[in-house]
C-alpha cells in the first residue's frame, strides 16, 4: 500500500523543476465488514491465525483495521521479545508467563491484537487471563495514533493492560524511541514514566540515552515478588541496544539493497 502525503519538487536534467508526490508505504488496509463476518473469520473454533498480521475491528463502525508486519516490524517485535524472555530468566519466571502473539483480545466490545503480549500463565483468582504487559510497534502509524493505542489498553475499563511498551520507528535515519506507559489513576490518564532513544552515531555505533528499563514485579504479575529471588523485570542497556541494533542491521541491509 502507497501512501501520498506531501509534494516534492525534483530538479530535472534540463534545469527545470517539477512536482511530483512524496509515496510513503503505509501497511494498513481498512475494511468495512459485520460484527458476524469478524466472528465467523477471524475469533471462529476452525479460524487459523494469520502471523503476518495484526487485526482491530470495532463492531460499532463496523471497520476491520489491517495491519501487514514489515521487515523492521518483525525485527524489532522478536529482540523485545527475546529481551524480556531473558529478564525473566534472571529470576526464574521465563515459563510462568503466557504470550499473546496474534491473540484477539477483547477491549470492552472492541477487538484488537497487540503486536505482542505477556501476563501470568496462572494470574491470581478474581484477575481475567489477559496481557498485563502489551507491546505496541509503530511504523508508518503517527505518535498521536500510537498514543491512542497506548490509551485504549492502559484504561482500567478497556483493555486493563499494567504496561505498555510503545516503540516508534524512524524510517529518515536509524532511529527508534522506547517508551514505558502506565496508567496514572490519580489523574485518570496514561503517563510516560520512561522514554529511551536509540540511535546510530557517527562512528556507526548505537547509541543509548535513559537505560534501563525496567517492569516493576507486581505490575507484570499481579502479585507481590517472593524475594530475594523474584525481583522486577529489567531490560538492561545491553538488551536494549540489541533490539536497536536488530532495527539498525535491517534498516543497512535495505539501503545497501537499493545500491547493489
């Protein structure tokens, strides 16, 4: 899918200028289809789950929102991952947790899949089987479309998500943003309570602001830790700067591709 947005004035071999529109590639498609439709294709017993794909229908609008993963999607979405697998490791949890890849989850009426998820695999009695933490990963999606995201899984009353990871892609220059957001009840609103920015420098070296991250215990779990051993989850500088190296590697290896 092609996008124009802006105008861009080209310099031609004869000196003179013409306009022609800036494409941008979006990986969202939209269809309008009946709560019905949704309910037999995609949250059916027989429906096999498409991984190439995140979905999000509301059945008020009646609008299937479609988003295809990119190369720098599934790059990222894996180093998240694989950091977070090895926090928990660290503390002896890395099987006691559940993961939401392409799961549907239920956001009072309205259906959205996160691009990754984790909870309990055993939450504590009376707390529905649900992500407590959600990564989100926006590509060509604008911040304020990322923070409504963020919104929808954090409220209490809608998705009832603890964490959310919201991690926006510069396709201009190697460059990624993490942020950690919460739910602040006092104020009925999400708060960015970290923001991190990886880049590539100069020298061809990742660089690093605002490290670690960190996912207190009881926020992931649902339960106070049994210490010494069961301490936060933390995402150290190391991890992080695996998961913007993956991003980096990818974003080299497409522009040495367009040279070759």
């Amino acid at each position: 899918m092609r996008n124009s947005r802006e105008m861009t004035n080209i310099d031609t071999a004869s000196g003179s200028t013409k306009t022609e529109p800036n494409i941008e590639t979006t990986e969202y498609i939209i269809f309008s289809i009946g709560p019905t439709t949704f309910q037999q294709d995609f949250l059916g017993p027989d429906v096999i789950p498409i991984h190439s794909i995140r979905t999000s229908f509301n059945p008020k609008t009646k609008l299937l929102i479609v988003k295809m993963t990119t190369g720098e999607y599934t790059e990222i979405v894996f180093a998240v991952h694989q950091a977070i697998n090895k926090a928990l490791e660290r503390i002896g949890l890395d099987e006691a947790i559940h993961r939401y890849l392409g799961v549907d989850i239920n956001i009072n009426g309205q259906w959205k899949q996160a691009d990754m998820g984790w909870g309990p695999r055993r939450p504590p009695r009376g707390c529905p089987k649900r992500p407590t933490v959600v990564l989100e990963i926006a590509v060509s999606e604008t911040q304020r479309n990322l923070h409504r995201d963020v919104d929808l899984w954090l409220d209490p009353v809608r998705g009832n998500a603890n964490v959310v990871i919201a991690i926006k892609v510069n396709r201009q220059r190697p460059m990624i943003s993490i942020d950690k957001w919460v739910w602040d009840h006092l104020n009925g609103t999400s708060l960015n309570s970290r923001h991190i920015e990886v880049s590539e420098s100069k020298t061809d070296r990742v660089q690093l602001s605002e490290g670690p991250l960190v996912i207190p215990f009881y926020l992931f779990f649902l339960r106070n830790p049994q210490i010494p051993r069961e301490t936060d989850v933390i995402i150290d500088n190391r991890w992080l700067q695996k998961i913007a190296e993956s991003f980096v590697c990818f974003v080299q290896s497409i522009n040495q591709s367009k040279f070759n």
